[in-house]
C-alpha cells in the first residue's frame, strides 16, 4: 500500500489515501480507490453540496505520483455489486 496525496486546486485541498499504484511504462501511475476512499476523497476536497468544481472524486487540476500522471479510476463507485 501507499501513500497517495489527492488535490483540489480550487478549494487549495488535499487529503491522503492508502492504496495501490500501478506504473504504466508512458510516465502514468494508475490508482483503484475503494468506495469509501473516494467519498472520503470527495468529502475532504470539496464538501459543498451543489459545487461543481471537481468530479467524481473531488479532484481538480494535475494529479501526481512520484513525478508521475496519475489517472484515478473511480469506477468503483458505478459498480452495481456495492
């Protein structure tokens, strides 16, 4: 597990998550956020009902990992299994 720092350039937010990290050989890191991280995410980087600044995990603006792109995957929340 690591340690990932999730940003909203809007709002001047962060907040850490724990989870894996996949290295794509094109510079990208990819993330898989549970359910809950992603609420969590989206709560602690913009907590404003009717905002529209971010999306799905309440990110905006370049996230990254070790100099890295990182792309977070949120489909976990469209899942219909939860």
């Amino acid at each position: 597990m690591n340690n990932v720092i999730l940003r909203n350039d809007f709002h001047n937010t962060s907040v850490t998550i724990r989870c894996p990290v996949f290295l794509h050989i094109h510079n990208e890191a990819k993330i898989y956020p549970s359910v809950s991280q992603i609420r969590r995410a989206k709560r602690e980087l913009c907590g404003i009902d009717g905002c529209t600044c971010s999306g799905d995990a309440g990110t905006r603006g370049p996230q990254e990992y070790n100099g890295r792109r990182l792309i977070v995957n949120v489909s976990a929340i469209f899942a219909t299994n939860r």
